[in-house]
C-alpha cells in the first residue's frame, strides 16, 4: 500500500484583475490543516477569500473543502478536483482570492479556481510513501561496512557493535540484505508504517 503527498507549492494567476494565489502543503493529520489554513488567513488577513480543500490520510477518507463565501461549487470542489486528479493524499491545495472589481460569473470562477490549483500541485514536488517493514538489526563493523550505503539503513549508532534500522516495502523480503553480508546480521520485525521511497 502506497500514498503520494507532496512538498510545498506556489502558484498565481491575475483574470480580469482579481488576483488568485496558490499555496499547496503537505499535512500530517486535521491539526496541520487547520495551523496552515489559519496562517494563510492571518497572513492574507485582507483577501476576499481564502478557499481550500484537503484530504488528512492516506485512504482518501478523510477531507473537508470550502468556497469562503464564493459561489457553492466554483471553488473548493475544484481545488479538490485537483488533488484528485493528481491523486494525492495527506495535503492541502489553497486559493487566496483578491476580487478585482470584475465578477467572473461562476463559470470564470470555477475555471479560475480549477486551473490555480492545478498550476500549484505542479510547481511542488510529489513524494511517495509505502507501507513498509521495519526492522531492527545490528552487526560487527566490518560487515556493516559492506552495506552501509544500502537503501532502507537508517538510525545508525556506534557501540561494540553496529546498531540500525533497516527498512522495505511490505510485499519485499529483507533476505537480499541478509544475503549481502552471508547471513551476518542479527535483526526482528519492529513495527510496520509509511516511509518515503527514496529517489
């Protein structure tokens, strides 16, 4: 099982004069939600609208949109199109709209909303997550030397011997390691849970 989230991204967009700004996030739960969202109103204090939608898990179960006053439909469903099209998870795609003068009627506005969201999601960078085995392990020295630079090694501390973490996607078998150094590797099972897949 896997998820793609992504890193911080901007975007803006002037469409007959009123100004839309773009600000996508990566969110660990509903709290990150609603900091982010918070920080955007406070900063943009003086924006027409700040309109958002977000999904918190990794299933896509949990989600929350909102037009701020806009017309019903025309900007947070889109914004949440957006993420859906990229199928992205745990993150929140934002809009902060400066009116212009010029209504935009709803179909303007929902193309509006549509495109800044979607120019945000490609300006950040999409990180994926699998679910994975986590292993405790620890070795001598010089058979860690072996496999230090392996992909999965984490947590690493020094004492009479080598001690770290090792970890893989959950359909994947932790033999290959074990193979690398002829089995001379004591490890156990330490948990299961998300973990970036490396580039």
């Amino acid at each position: 099982m896997k998820y793609v989230t992504l890193t911080e991204g901007r975007s803006e967009s002037v469409i007959l004069r009123s100004r839309f700004l773009g600000f996508a996030y990566g969110v660990n739960d509903e709290t990150d939600v609603l900091e982010r969202l918070k920080e955007l109103r406070k900063l943009y204090h003086d924006a027409t609208h700040v309109c958002y939608a977000a999904i918190w898990d990794e299933k896509g179960t949990l989600s929350r949109f909102s037009d701020d006053g806009e017309p019903s439909g025309t900007a947070g469903a889109q914004i949440m199109g957006a993420i859906k099209s990229a199928d992205l998870k745990k993150c929140l795609v934002a809009v902060v709209r400066y009116f212009g003068g010029t209504k935009l009627g709803t179909g303007g506005l929902t193309k509006a909303y549509a495109s800044v969201a979607a120019d945000c999601i490609a300006n950040a960078r999409l990180v994926t997550y699998v679910m994975s085995d986590i292993y405790r392990c620890n070795t001598d020295f010089s058979t860690f030397k072996k496999i230090s630079n392996v992909v999965g090694i984490d947590d690493v501390s020094y004492s009479n011997d080598v001690s770290f973490t090792y970890s893989c996607p959950t359909n994947e078998s932790i033999a290959p390691l074990i193979d690398k150094v002829n089995g001379k590797i004591n490890y156990s099972l330490f948990k299961q849970d998300y973990k970036i897949v490396k580039n």
